[in-house]
C-alpha cells in the first residue's frame, strides 16, 4: 500500500468511527506524530469543531484509560482548564470500534511552551496545581499506582540500572557515546553519594491521593502565560509532593533560566494559596523529591528502543540532557532553596 493509500484509509477509518460511534461528521483528519502507547489525530468536523481523538494499542490496559478519562472529567467538572472528553452514542468516554479502542476529547486552545517557564507562567501553573490536588483529595484512590523507585529503590538496583544503560547505548551505536559513558559515571557518583542523606531529609509520612501524575510541560498547555488546558492525564496513586516537585523543576526551565529559582518560588507559593491543607512539611520536601526523582530516572538517555518519530527523539534526547544539568543545579543549591521556600511559606502563614 502505497503512501497516500495509506494515509487516505487511515482517513477513513477516522471518520467512520467518528459517524458510527459519535454521530459526527469529520471534514478533515491530520495525524499527530506523538505518543507511544495511541495513535492520535486532530479532526475538523463539519460543522467547523475541533476534536483531538486517540486510538490505543491492542496491547493498552483500557481499564487506566478509561480511568484516566473519567478523572479527566472529573476535573473539568470542578472548572478546571480541562478539554471536555466526549462520550459515545452508549455513552462510553473510551470507545470500541473497528478493532480498537478510541477516545474523542475537544481539541484544547493553547500550545505547549517549549522554551523555560517565566515566573508569570510558572506561577499561573502553581494555582492551577493546587486547585487540581485540592479536588482531587476527594476522588477515588485510582488502581494505578505511581512507581516510587527515588523513595524506596535501592542504590544497588538504580547503579545495575546504569550497567543496563551503557550496554544498550552500545548496542544501539549511541551518536555520542563517550559523553553518555561520562554522564552515566557521573550519575555513579551522585547516587552513591547523595541519596542516603536526601531521603534523610525527607518527612517520615507523606501524604498519598489521587493524581493526574503525568502533570509535565508536554500535558499543559498555555497561551503566553496561561493555562489553557491540561490534557494526558495518567490516573495514579501518588504524593502530592512528588507532582508539584516534578513541575516547579521541570528541567528545561531549571537547565536554561537564569530565573528558575524564582519560578520554583513562584509556583510553590501560588500552589500552597490553593491547596492549604496539604502539610507543609510535605510541600517543603518538593525539592529533595524532585532531585531524587531525576536521580533514578534514566528516561531519554537511549531513545531507540522507543520508536519516536524524529522531532520526539530528539525533543527526549534534550530532557536528557537537560535533566543531568538540573541535578547539578539542584545538588549545588538544594539547601537555599530549601530555606527560600520555608521563608516564603511561613511568611504566607503555613503550618
């Protein structure tokens, strides 16, 4: 099958779920090249709506899906700048048809940022968060269960980990080899060196919930410095400090802006306005949790084995990268920011 014979069924195959299982008209469909585990595609109907539709693998577990949907929507429902996801004629948010299974949500305004955050927007976010942790504490502890490997996984296992790592770089004939086999030796060192003494630090109990858990720059999407949509929920169990940590650090900003202490600052200080009840201690632990996380996570330092489209591979070797720049930042500078944070917060009246 040539090409355009392809992309003309794939077409069709669209817009017949779209008439048979939500009695809708698509005028146009465009593949999205994102996505491992979905097909996605953005769809004009006729009537001129925009809709963002996902066709899941034979091989995806539909109970999460549909979870995720349905916490989706939950949100949405407490005003929270979610796309509102569509159910089917039976109404169904996760659909069956033509041998898969298929998810149609409103295509969400805004884009995703790919620069740093600005304290403005980092702090837009920060509200946003808080809001979306305060109605959720109230939802359903999800199946799914978020991994904690940086809290409870062994330095033993993550350094086996980095053996695993170079072995596959090889295998894959990595572009740049000597500089991942010095990055990995680096990451060496600061497992076991560092992560006794930041788990040390961390609270003895944190607070567990409900959680989008996929709260990154590539699931919220903004125009300038506003949230326009959160989309891509994953549906798990996990800490409300591990979330806001992934998110007030997030590697690009923390890599390549100067301000990034700020916007750490900024969006803390918003997220705790609107979320007061979660402890303090647990919003303080943010940062250690956030450095811990990037510690045992070896994601984007080979990318081959998952199939990416070319701008995705490359967009995953940068978080790579940018994430062993935001471990050297955060190992030099963790103690100020922890005392920037506990100022700040207690100045707010935190408890």
């Amino acid at each position: 099958m040539t090409g355009v014979d392809s992309a003309g069924r794939d077409e069709e195959l669209a817009a017949d779920v779209l008439a048979e299982r939500y009695e809708v008209a698509a005028e146009t469909v465009e593949l999205v090249p994102m996505g491992t585990d979905t097909i996605n595609r953005r769809i004009l109907l006729a009537d001129g709506r925009r809709l963002f539709v996902k066709e899941y693998a034979s091989i995806a577990d539909l109970d999460a899906a549909r979870s995720a949907w349905d916490m989706s929507e939950y949100c949405r429902a407490a005003q929270l700048p979610v796309p509102r996801v569509w159910p089917d004629r039976d109404g169904n948010l996760v659909t069956l048809a033509e041998g898969s299974a298929w998810a149609v949500a409103d295509e969400a305004p805004g884009r995703v940022a790919a620069g740093a955050m600005t304290v403005a927007r980092a702090e837009h976010i920060g509200m946003v968060l808080g809001r979306m942790h305060r109605v959720l504490a109230a939802y359903p502890l999800p199946k799914r269960v978020q991994p904690s490997r940086w809290r409870t996984g062994s330095v033993e296992d993550a350094l086996r980990k980095c053996d695993t790592v170079l072995d596959t770089a090889r295998r894959q004939e990595h572009d740049h080899p000597a500089l991942l086999s010095a990055q990995i030796g680096q990451r060496r060192a600061d497992l076991s060196t560092h992560v006794s003494r930041l788990r040390d630090g961390l609270p003895t109990e944190l607070i567990e919930q409900a959680l989008h858990a996929d709260f990154t720059r590539p699931n919220v999407l903004v125009l300038t410095d506003v949230v326009t949509g959160v989309i891509d929920f994953r549906s798990a169990r996990s800490l409300p400090a591990w979330e806001l940590g992934r998110a007030a650090f997030d590697p690009r900003t923390v890599a390549i802006s100067d301000r990034w202490r700020e916007c750490v600052q900024a969006m803390v200080a918003a997220y705790r306005s609107e979320n007061p009840s979660l402890p303090l201690a647990d919003v303080l632990a943010c940062a250690r949790i956030s450095l811990l996380y990037m510690l045992f996570s070896f994601y984007g330092a080979t990318t081959y084995e998952y199939e990416l489209p070319a701008e995705a591979e490359e967009d995953l070797k940068r978080h790579w990268q940018e994430r062993q720049t935001s471990i050297r930042h955060l190992l030099d500078s963790l103690d100020d920011i922890e005392d920037a944070l506990k100022t700040s917060t207690n100045r707010r009246g935190g408890r």
